[in-house]
C-alpha cells in the first residue's frame, strides 16, 4: 500500500523541491500574462508587425531553462518571448524591444523576433526557420574548443525538421561531438500547415536518432517532466557525451500570430488541449501535494498582473530611437559617416 501511494503521489521521481516547483508556477504566470499584456497591446496599436504569442507552450520554456545552468546559451525560434523571460530578461525591456522603443532588449531594432542578452547569455530569437540552428553549434564549437562546460541549448519549432540546416546542424553535432542541445518544441502547425501532411515521420525524435543522437518525446505540457528530462539530456553534454535531443509535445492556444485567422484547426481540438494547460497542471499537482493554496495563487497571480502592467506602462512612456542610433551598432560606416568605436 505505501508503494502504491507513493506511486500516485503527484511528483514522484522528480527531482524538484517544492520551493522549485513553486518558482515554476510563478515563471508560467508571468509568461501567460505578459503574453495576455502583449495581445492587448498588439489589439491597440501599440504593437506592429509580426506578435507570435507562446500561450500554451510555457511549461517547454520554463522547465527547460530552470534545468540549465545561468550561463548556458539559449539560442531561439521567434516564438521567443517566453524563453527570454524564463531565461531573467527584463520584462520591462522585453515589452519596450516589442513597442520598439529605445530602452528594449535591442534598441528596439529587433522587435518581437529577435530579442537578445549577452548579459544573460540569451543569443537571440531567429525568424528564418532552423537557420538558428548552425549559429547553435558555433557557440558549442566555441566551448568546445575552450574545453569549458558550458552547454548551448537550441529551441526549434516543428517546421523546422524539413529544413536543410536542421539535418546538416544534426550531423555536425553528431559528427563532432558538440556540447548542444537540441529542443524540438511540437506543437503540430507550421504556421497554418499540420505536420502530418508535410512529414513522412511525424516523431520528429526519431529523426535525429538517426544521426545517432541520444533521443527522447517529452510531455511538453508538463513543466515537471520537462525540466527532469532537460535535467538529464545537459548532464549528458555537459559531461562530453555529445550532443542530445528532446522533442517536447505541446501545443499553441493561439493562432501562429496574432494576423493568424485559425481556420485551419477545429474549435474542439483547441479545447481538448486547453484543458492540458500547463498552468493548471501543476496548480492541481501542488495542491494535492499540500503545496499551494487559494491565498499563495492568489498572490501569484496579482504579482503576474503586476507585473505584465508595469512592462506595458515602462514600454509605453519609453522614447523611440532616435534617428541618428540608426548608425550605432554596425560594422562600417555608410556615406563617410563615422560609425560608433
């Protein structure tokens, strides 16, 4: 009888405390209202351009990087807003860099898909499909070289698998050994297009078993098993194995972009995953492990709130660039003028 209730007990086998657990509550939270923050702001004109929003998916982002070191490379897709601020970019310059504004995380000259830290070690959101993935293996190379222990971890989407840059990446990792690893966030769509009618193999894992990759699907609804599994694959490159790869199964709660019309899924398969919320997943988990209660969520949720307001607010009374930083930050200057040292 003891076994079996500690069988059933919510995080049996995971090694995360409750005060961890309690953490990664509180990164999905923040990350759904910012996402929410940014919806608003897109609806009201405060936002242009492309708005990728990563409600549904936090539980890959906030798992993921909580298993990795501080100083580890995250290298991004451009549905990358949730890995930044898993990662600890300012929510604030997060929101301003969307706005497009001076105090953003890039000047405001990378908008939505390309926000980056150094500071942080975050290496940017890409928006060509899986031509990230190569720059991910330069910075391994790097380490490498330097015979460091530092990993580089490399967030794709599933529309990236049928890309030349994924199988040459997998390869170089493979043939090399590099210190990567590689994050398949499956969330089915290409944009508007269902992997099964692209894909001949639909288990995007097994794809890079064949390089001969250390491969494993994760429940990428599942923050816990996310963050084991991530906990697990580093350990692994860290300590020189070579590269490993996790293809994490989530799904999207909102169109590929907020100009997405959503014709292409029924209204009921988007229900049957709301239901899969990873939010409400672990909320259910700690409550059941005596973990959190009505008081503790509460709290949590007026500090999300709070924080997605003040974001909004800073982004909002920030000043645009002004024309001349149009010369900062290049490599040569343009009609003699002299570029920044």
């Amino acid at each position: 009888m003891a076994k079996m209730i500690e069988q059933q007990a919510p995080f049996h086998g995971s090694a995360t405390t409750p005060a961890q657990r309690l953490e990664l509550l509180r990164t999905m939270m923040r990350i759904r209202r910012f996402e929410e923050k940014a919806a608003e702001m897109y609806a009201r004109g405060k936002i242009r351009g492309f708005l990728h929003l990563y409600i549904g998916q936090e539980a890959v982002a906030t798992g993921a990087i909580a298993a990795l070191r501080p100083d580890d490379y995250i290298v991004s897709h451009y549905r990358e807003h949730g890995h930044a601020l898993a990662r600890g970019l300012d929510p604030n310059r997060v929101m301003a860099e969307l706005f497009g504004r001076e105090t953003g995380v890039t000047g405001g000259r990378g908008g939505s898909m390309h926000l980056f830290d150094v500071g942080k070690s975050f290496m940017g959101g890409y928006a060509i499909v899986a031509g990230h993935m190569p720059l991910a293996c330069g910075l391994a190379v790097a380490e490498q070289y330097k015979g460091t222990q530092r990993i580089a971890a490399n967030f794709l989407g599933d529309g990236a698998v049928n890309e030349g840059e994924f199988h040459e990446a997998l390869n170089l990792a493979a043939v090399w050994k590099l210190p990567v690893l590689f994050i398949c966030e499956n969330n089915f769509y290409g944009m508007g297009t269902d992997v099964r009618r692209v894909s001949a193999v639909i288990e995007v894992y097994k794809r890079a078993e064949a390089y001969g990759i250390p491969s494993e699907q994760v429940d990428g609804m599942d923050v816990i098993e996310m963050h084991d599994a991530v906990a697990r694959a580093a350990a692994r490159v860290r300590a020189g194995a070579g590269p490993a790869f996790l293809e994490a199964i989530c799904y999207r709660f909102r169109g590929h972009s907020m100009a997405d019309a959503e014709l292409y899924r029924s209204k009921e398969e988007v229900q049957r995953w709301r239901a899969l919320d990873p939010i409400g997943q672990l909320e259910r988990k700690m409550r059941a492990a005596g973990e959190l209660d009505d008081a503790t969520m509460q709290r949590l949720q007026a500090e999300a709130d709070a924080v997605a307001a003040e974001a909004a607010r800073f982004a909002d009374e920030s000043p645009q660039p002004a024309r001349e930083s149009l010369m900062r930050d290049i490599y040569a200057p343009a009609d003699g003028a002299k570029a920044d040292a």
